[in-house]
C-alpha cells in the first residue's frame, strides 16, 4: 500500500506478517483520515479478509468504488466487523467513510497447503468464487484472537497453528457443499500416547501443530478437533499445563530461581511465564510459591 492506486487517505498501516500452519498470515491496523478511503485488497494468493474491529466509523468491501456511488450501504446497527474471501487477482476494494481506524487479519489461502490442513476435505475450486460481506461469529472469534495475541503467538506458535487450521476447518465447512461432516471421534489410545508423550518430551520447545498431527497420521485440522474430543482441550492447552506442571515441580526447590524456571520450561522470559502461569492457575509463580512454601 505504497501507491496512489493501491489506497486512498490512508494516515497510516501497520502490517504483521506470521506463518502458522504453512500459510502467510497478516494482522493489520489501519488508521485513516477524515472521509471517504479505500484500499486495494486484491492478491495474486485467494485471500480471506476478517476484519475484526471498526473505530469510529464502518467499512466495506466491495468490487468496484462505483458501488452505491460511494456510499456504504449496511445500515449502521449492525454486527461488527464482516468476512471476505477474495479470488487471486481480483480487484476487490476496501471502502470506508469517516472511519478512524481498522483491525484486519488476512489468511493467503495457498491451495496445497489448505489441503494439507485439512486432509483433503476442502473445495479449492471454490476460492475462485468471490464472497463479499458475509458475517459468520466463529470466524470473527478466531481472528480475534490472532489480532490481539499475534506478536506474543510468535513466542507460542502452536497456538497460532492451532488457530489458523480451525479458521481454515470453519471456512471449508461453510463452502462445502454435499460433503459428508467428519464425526467428532478422538484419538485412539495410542495416537493419544504418542502425542502426549512427545509433547512431555519436549516440553522446553516450540511445538507445531503439524509435528502432532503427523505422529497421529491425521491432517491438522482433523488431528485438532480429534485432540480436543479425547482431552476436553486444544492441544496448545494442554501442552501449556503440562509446562506448568513441570515449573511447579521445579519451584518446590526454593533455591531455583523463576527466570531459571521459565527458561527450563519453554518460556522465552519470565514475564511470559508469568502470564502463562496466570492463566492455569489464576496466581503468579511468585504467589504460588509463597503459599506453597511458607
């Protein structure tokens, strides 16, 4: 978005660029000027659009800026935020008007990699179909999340891999058509096995979701959806409380130190274990160890 062509009254984009579940990722945040903008959202890679936060304002996607001569027509009261899928090399625009500012999170939809995620299941002929404006809550829940998680997702990119395949899962069963629903069936006893125990293994490194759903032999996403059938969890939950697990383990000594700890566990740094130490048990590790200890 450095041209006149690709936007328009743009007072500033920031982009995020990730890669979970082999697919290019962008958490964006554009801040804009005082009445009519648009930019450019076209790819040479079919793109899903999210949009999930409109300040003052609403915004649209829509195929040409001639559309309603310029005016946007969802009634104010409304859901925030909407969905896109945009074909490769389609002009589709991004249109707002007294507008302040826009959270986005776009998937490149590589078609062979889509397939890998999903095992198979997903209707590629279908992202050469534009589908403009639509509203669907687990789609928005999902972006949500990698718009306000991306840069500490970077620090736990199972999670991140977890969240993109899920998107990826919701939008094969919204497109597909006559395709039979898989059955919520779990692990058997000894994929559960095999993913646990290496997942316990190697508690103090990044684990990808596709390091766990090949030992299963299933596709990520399939391999997601089985986990949490057979655990009651996602996969990156359940790897976070087993490092939990462990740090406690190791905070019974008191002459080992936190920052010690949460390197020995997988946390990158203190404050990340903290927060994720939070999370599971509702303390800090600090709080933890003075009633655990005294």
């Amino acid at each position: 978005m450095n041209s006149a062509e690709q936007g328009h009254n743009l007072k500033d984009v920031r982009i995020s660029t990730h890669c979970w579940s082999g697919l290019q990722v962008q958490a964006l945040r554009l801040d804009v000027l005082p009445g009519k903008a648009w930019h450019q959202l076209s790819s040479d890679t079919p793109t899903l659009s999210v949009v999930v936060r409109e300040s003052g304002g609403c915004c649209e996607a829509r195929a040409s800026l001639d559309d309603g001569e310029n005016e946007l027509r969802r009634p104010r009261r409304r859901r925030m935020g909407h969905t896109s899928l945009i074909p490769a090399q389609t002009s589709v625009w991004g249109y707002s008007e007294d507008i302040d500012c826009v959270d986005e999170v776009r998937l490149m939809l590589d078609p062979a990699q889509i397939q890998d995620v999903v095992g198979g299941n997903f209707p590629t002929e279908r992202l050469a179909e534009p589908m403009l404006m639509f509203f669907d809550e687990p789609l928005q829940t999902l972006a949500r999340l990698i718009a306000n998680n991306a840069r500490e997702m970077e620090e736990y990119p199972l999670l991140g891999d977890s969240l993109v395949a899920a998107m990826i899962a919701r939008l094969a069963s919204l497109q597909a058509f006559n395709q039979t629903r898989n059955r919520r069936i779990g692990l058997s006893a000894g994929q559960a096995k095999t993913v646990t125990d290496f997942i316990l293994d190697n508690l103090s490194r990044q684990i990808r979701l596709a390091d766990l759903s090949a030992l299963a032999e299933l596709s990520p996403s399939q391999f997601g959806r089985a986990f949490k059938v057979s655990f009651g969890k996602a996969p990156h939950r359940w790897h976070l409380e087993a490092r939990i697990t462990q740090a406690m383990a190791l905070m019974e000594d008191p002459r080992s130190s936190l920052a010690d700890i949460a390197l020995q566990t997988g946390f990158s740094e203190q404050s990340h274990f903290t927060r994720g130490f939070r999370s599971v048990l509702g303390m800090t590790p600090n709080e933890w160890r003075r009633a655990r200890l005294h």
